[in-house]
C-alpha cells in the first residue's frame, strides 16, 4: 500500500503537506519552515488528497 509522508508548517501549523514517501520537500522556496510530522497510509486519506499526489507528487490539506 502506498504511504505519503506528512509535513506541518512551523509558522502556519493549520496547513498540511502531502508528499510521497521519502520525497521531502526540498523545492519549496521555504522548505526550512515545513516539520515532519509522520507517514499515512492511503487508506488513511481521502480520495481527493491522494489523487492531488499522485498527479502533482504533493497535496496541501486544510488540518483544522
């Protein structure tokens, strides 16, 4: 099953980050401001965010 790590914004913490597994975010102009925050599976995450990654390689999610 595919997995898709989760990165915070340290000064905006209500904006996720979706990205592949592995992948990181070192293309973001402020990549120093993105925080690790764990893996999930794709069953754990709606269909609409999942699709976002697999066809742009990351998804930012609303997390309140």
């Amino acid at each position: 099953m595919q997995e898709y790590d989760l990165y915070i914004n340290a000064k905006k913490s209500s904006i996720g980050l979706y990205v592949r597994k592995g992948a990181g975010v070192p293309d973001l102009a402020d990549s120093k401001d993105w925080v690790f925050d764990g893996t999930a599976t794709q069953a754990n995450l709606p269909p609409k965010i999942v699709k976002e990654i697999e066809a742009n390689g990351h998804a930012f999610r609303d997390m309140d």
